[in-house]
C-alpha cells in the first residue's frame, strides 16, 4: 500500500521551496522538490535577492535608506498559489497527503488590517491569491532579517525591561535590529496610523500558515524565539517586552503553539483552487528550527553550518545555553529542546559580491581556492560587504590585511578563510565541542568551500543530502506532527534518519592546513578588533604570521 505523504515548504529570502516525502512504516523518501526564485518567477514586484529596491523602504529621510530591507507579502502569497499549483499538478496521487508544514526565513514581520480575518475565511478559488491578500495589509511591505534600522528602537526596549543581560536571559537574545520586537517598535512610532489599522502582526511564518488554514494561525515557538518578545522557558510572550515594545501589542501577537499543532486543515480555497485534500496545516516555524531538523541535528555534539544567502552556525541544546557576550541566539527546537545559533549575513552575499569583482563563475572561485593555500600567506579581509550581524557592524565596509582588491585569486580565498574563522570565532559560546559538521545551503554544493571550513574547525564535514534542509525540516515536521496526532509519536531520531547526510559526502580536515589556521584564527580575531576600531594594527602579526 502506498505511504502517507508530507509536504515541507520553505519561503526563503530568495525562493520558496516545496519537498513532498512519502513515509512507508518508519522510512522515508523525497518525492517531489521543487523551488522557484522569486526575482525570476515575480519580475513584476521588482526583487532583488528577494529584497525590494530601496524606494519602497520608509526611512530615507531619517537616513535609514540603505540599511532598511523590505520584501513583499503579497510576492510571497503569490508564490505560494503558483507552488501549490505546482504541486497538484506534478501527477503525484495527493489525496495521500496527510501534512503540511513549513518553514520560512526568521524575524520578518507581516502586518495585517481589521478585515483580515474575515477576508482570509473567504477567499475566493476563482481568483489569484495575491490580490486578495493586498487588501488585507495595514502596511505593503514587510520588514526582513536583513533590516539593520532599528538600532534607536533596540536601545529603549533594552532600556525598558533592564538591560541586555536581562533580555537575553528571558528571551534568548539581546535586542537585535532585525528582531521583530524593534521592527515592530519602529513602525508602530514611525507610523501610529498604519499602527493603528494593524489587527495581527505574523511572521512569515504563521502568515503564510494563515493563508494555507484561512484563518489567522497561531506561532511556534522556535519562530517566536526571533521576536525579542518571547520568554524562552515558559514559551509564551514576555509581558515586560510586549510592553516595551508597542501600545497595545498582546493582542495583536499571534499565539503561540507547540510545534506539532495542527493549525486546521487547508482551507477550502486551496481545496477548490488547486484540487488539494483537507490536508492539516501544521504551524510553521522558523529556517533555522526547521534547518536544525533538516540537516538531522537532534541530539547535542553536532553543528550545522547553512552557507545561504546568510551563513549561520547553529546545534541543539538540551538546556537554554545564552550567549554572555550577546552575539548568539538561543531559539526553541522544533524538537521541544532548545537550539544555539550565531547568524551572518555576509555568507552568500559576500561571496557572490567578490566573485562579481572579478568575474568569476563558481567553477573558477573554486579554481581559486584549489590554487592559493591555507592561511592566505597571511592576506586577511574582513568581510562586511553589507551590515554584519556578527559582529555587529551598521556601516558597512570591507577591510583588507596586506590585500589588494585586485589579486583575484586571493580575494576569493580570504573571504571563504574569514567567514569560517569568523564562524569558528563567534560560537565558542554554545560550549558544544564540534567534531562533526552537517553543511548545507546553496555554497555547500562547494567542495573547495566545504574544505576550507574543514581545515579551519578541524571537524569532519558532510555534506547534506538533500539542497534544501529547511523544507525538508519542515516536511520531517509535518510527519512528526502527524504522529503526534495519532497518538503513536515517532521518536526524533526515527524521523530525522532521512535527513542524515551520508558517510561517502565526507570531507576530513587537513591536520597541517587545520595547525596553520589555529595559528591564524587568533590573528582573525585582532583584524576584528582593529576594523571595528577597538584595537591596534594587525598588520606586522600578518607579517611575521606570513615569515613561518
Ligand atoms: P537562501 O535559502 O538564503 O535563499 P540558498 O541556501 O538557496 O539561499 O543559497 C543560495 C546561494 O548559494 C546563492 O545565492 C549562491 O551564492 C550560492 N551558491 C550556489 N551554488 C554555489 C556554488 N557552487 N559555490 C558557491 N556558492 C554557491
Ligand atoms: C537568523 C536569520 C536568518 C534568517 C534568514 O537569525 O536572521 O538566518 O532566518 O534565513
């Protein structure tokens, strides 16, 4: 008899991204994935990278213009009909499907008018979605991870409720500018109008949850960690934040569920649409949550490392871990556990912005780094193409060590070598000895990178089986759910075998190439200091560094 299916979406920055598994007794297989770009497949809403051109951002005239990154709620509504189209055409025999969860990029925020409710419970199959969800919008665009322009908002809530220590204690992170809280915070001060007209502020997360059950969907607690507004033990929104942050705010959060709730079935919109089952809604969590699945990292001692348009380092915890210097976060695990996670957001971009430079495609920026050896023979850039997120860094600028930017060969290999010292650097705080790494995202199809980040933790690396992890997490989620509703949980391990990468996709570290970056790393660390203006030249280090 053919197996129960479970469908995984994953709403990106970039892309959505569909996975369908099937599950016959305790295995899995992937049946269907399927991603569409959104610049490519929505030229008309004008994406970047997923991102909106700086017009439509709000603060140019507070000088934000630059750091503020919105995107397109509608964009996303949109690709999701087309994908669900997508879907139920593929031929696959969907009346088995029993689940649908997914995952979607953290902390942006979606805010939705007085209408909305009644509009989502009667949405009409005979037309798009993507018009019918504009009018259920107080504000046209929603802010995003990338948005670095709430540094003023972050500096009260911090203030308001006693200090960073206290917030990341509670919450699992220190106020952060693309945090939904400050986000939030700026609109509901910048625009008390548009504030005013907001009934429910999603995430992307449980927004798109709402669109699948037609009804305003509550939040997991994993997605709900990246709001700056959730107390992390008791999985509920912390009122000292909740009251720092907005006028009003409780009642305009969703509300938070444990991972595996069934959120409703899929409404009849998508079942008169597209010809899809009464298929159950399974909340939706965060990237990360669901990469942490994805990438099968359910027990403590692993890492994942996700090179994708951001980079993030990122292991379960079994207790809640914080960073005491505040550049960490502690989510929820989509596993009930906890998870430690150090976000980047120089990883693809800095890349692609050096491999622009010169004009290089990705064979050649492996070519590059096949070429040039470990260590750079002591050329180090600092990497903050666009605002950095660890460190914190607003203006962006990129620093280079005895480096000209015209030495394309190098320039490749410095940016890969700071990004995993940068890595290795900035997660010491999750106290996890890290002898294995899980890779994935779009650059873990890099062998050349892969081996470098090898070489500089001295850990075996695998690579991920499957490209997308987030998706697949999500499908993993919707199966674990489901269990969960029969009554006859499967364990996570159980479910997170299929997500394991396979023994052939290792990849060892070089024991020479590993003592050459332990001798750097350090060095790393004073090129930091010195970029951020906290400490002196690290240029003769570099030197002698280059002599040995
Ligand atoms: P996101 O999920 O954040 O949208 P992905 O994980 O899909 O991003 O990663 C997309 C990125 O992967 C691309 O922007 C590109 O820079 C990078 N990428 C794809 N192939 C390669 C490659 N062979 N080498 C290095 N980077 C690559
Ligand atoms: C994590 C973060 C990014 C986004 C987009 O804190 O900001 O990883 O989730 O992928």
């Amino acid at each position: 008899m053919p197996g129960k299916l479970y469908l995984g979406l994953d709403s990106s920055t970039q892309s959505l991204t569909a996975m369908l598994i099937e599950v016959d007794g305790t295995n899995a297989r992937v049946v269907l994935d399927s991603s569409l770009l959104f610049d490519e497949t929505f030229p008309a809403y004008g994406t970047r990278h997923g991102v909106l051109p700086p017009a439509f951002a709000t603060g140019a005239s507070a000088g934000l213009r630059g750091i503020e990154a919105v995107s397109s709620p509608v964009m996303w509504a949109d690709a999701l009909d087309a994908m669900l189209g997508r879907i139920a055409a593929s031929g696959v025999d969907l009346t088995r499907l029993a689940a649908i969860a997914g995952s979607a990029q953290q902390h942006g925020s979606v805010y939705l008018n007085w209408d909305a409710g009644a509009r989502l419970a009667g949405l009409d199959p005979k037309q798009p979605l993507a018009p019918q969800v504009a009018p259920m919008l107080s504000r046209p665009v929603a802010p995003i991870w990338m948005d670095a322009s709430t540094s003023t908002q972050c500096a009260e809530i911090t203030a308001a409720v006693g200090g960073s220590a206290v917030l990341a204690r509670r919450t699992g992170s220190r106020a952060f500018e693309r945090f939904t809280g400050p986000q939030i915070r700026k609109f509901a001060t910048s625009d008390p109008d548009g504030y005013a007209a907001t009934e429910r502020i999603h995430l992307v997360s449980s927004f798109l949850a709402s669109l699948l059950v037609g009804a305003h969907a509550p939040i997991d607690p994993g997605d709900a960690s990246g709001a700056n507004l959730m107390d992390l033990k008791e999985r509920r929104w912390w009122p000292p934040a909740v009251e720092a942050t907005a006028p009003d705010l409780a009642g305009r959060l969703p509300a938070i569920a444990s991972s595996w709730t069934m959120a409703g079935p899929l409404s009849t919109y998508w079942q008169a649409r597209h010809g899809l089952p009464a298929a159950n809604v399974v909340v939706w969590s965060g990237d990360n949550p669901c990469s942490l699945i994805g990438v099968g990292l359910v027990r403590e001692g692993r890492v994942g490392i996700s090179l994708g348009t951001s980079d993030t380092i990122f292991g379960l915890m079994t207790e809640p871990r914080v960073d005491p210097s505040g550049t960490g976060h502690v989510f929820a695990a989509p596993t009930g556990d906890y998870m430690g996670l150090t976000c980047f957001s120089n990883g693809s971009l800095a890349r692609e912005a050096v491999q622009d430079a010169h004009g290089f495609t990705w064979s050649d920026f492996s070519r590059a780094l096949e070429m040039t050896p470990a260590g750079n023979q002591g050329r180090v850039l600092v990497p903050w193409f666009v605002p950095e997120i660890t460190p914190p860094v607003i203006e962006p600028k990129v620093h280079r060590y005895r480096l000209s930017p015209d030495e394309a060969a190098a320039n490749v290999r410095a940016v890969v070598e700071a990004q995993m010292m940068a890595m290795a650097i900035h997660s010491h705080w999750m106290s996890v000895t890290i002898d294995t790494i899980h890779a994935t995202g779009g650059a873990a199809a890099n062998t050349e990178i892969l081996q470098v980040m090898a070489d500089v933790f001295g850990a075996d690396v695998y690579r991920s089986t499957v490209a997308n992890s987030a998706a697949l997490g999500a499908a993993l989620r919707a199966w674990h759910a489901d269990t969960v509703a029969e009554g006859a949980p499967l364990a996570w391990n159980t479910i997170a075998a299929l997500a394991q990468p396979s023994a052939a996709s290792r990849i060892t570290p070089n024991p020479r190439r590993h003592a050459v970056y332990r001798e750097l790393i350090p060095i790393y660390e004073a090129c930091e200091a010195h970029a951020l203006g906290r400490g002196p030249d690290p240029t003769a280090a570099l030197e002698r560094f280059a002599r040995t």
